[in-house]
C-alpha cells in the first residue's frame, strides 16, 4: 500500500513538473494565456467571451425602449 502511494506521488509530481517546464526553467516564462478573445480563430467565428456578451445585451435597447426616449 505504501509504495503504492509513494508511486502515486512520483508520477504527479514528474507531471507537474513537466506541466511547468517553461514557467520554471525558461527566463521570463509565463502561463499561457487561454482567454477567449486571445484566440484568433474565435475571432474570426465570431465568438467571444460570455461575460462580454452579457454585459452588451443588458444595455441593449428594445424597441419599445427606443420609442419612450
């Protein structure tokens, strides 16, 4: 049971590590960045970030909105 664990935890360890190869050993490494409008090809779809996409129609007017002003 107890090498069990103890391989366990050499394998995520040698996981992680690899995980993290260029944020530990590269010079100025960084995490990728996976945001959504940071992919070009969702650009080009159309696709955008939910959060963005909500915050746009709550400030969408209906026409019955317009038509009051």
């Amino acid at each position: 049971m107890m090498i069990f664990f103890l391989v366990t935890v050499l394998i995520v360890g040698v996981a992680l590590l690899l995980l993290g190869v260029r944020i530990f050993f590269v010079r100025g490494g960084t995490f990728p960045n996976t945001h959504i409008e940071s992919s070009q090809a969702l650009q080009r779809k159309g696709i955008g970030c939910a959060n963005k996409q909500l915050e746009e129609e709550t400030h969408r007017c209906n026409l019955f909105d317009r038509i009051n002003e």
